[in-house]
C-alpha cells in the first residue's frame, strides 16, 4: 500500500461521508466498496488530518466529517 493509494482511498471516504452526513463502518465499508484495510487506512488518514469524528454507540460505530 502506497501513500498515494490511501490518499486515494480517503477521498472515496470522504465523498461517501459527504453524501450521507454520517454512517457507521458496516454501510461506510459497504457504499466505498474498500478493504477493511483500505477503508481503516483512509480513516485513519483523515483522522490524523481531523476531517472525521467518531461516535460509538450500543447500535454501532459511526463516522462523520467534522
């Protein structure tokens, strides 16, 4: 996996959180079509950038754009 690849990637992310304002990880994996590890990679990028916060709830784990 290449810097360039998860930049990529967190773009997908970031396009899917924009559309749907807030999803938990099963539909954010499920509408970016990602790896698990993609998907954490890209997450974690934006995360250290602070474009995403994260929410766990009883019903799940969410993530939405700050």
């Amino acid at each position: 996996m290449n810097i360039e690849r998860i930049g990529i990637n967190a773009g997908v992310v970031w396009k899917a959180l924009e559309d749907a304002k807030e999803l938990d990880i099963k539909d954010l994996k499920k509408t970016t079509k990602l790896t698990e590890k993609d998907l954490s990679y890209a997450l974690g990028w934006l995360a250290r950038e602070g474009k995403v916060n994260f929410t766990e709830t009883e019903t799940g784990f969410f993530v939405k754009l700050s």
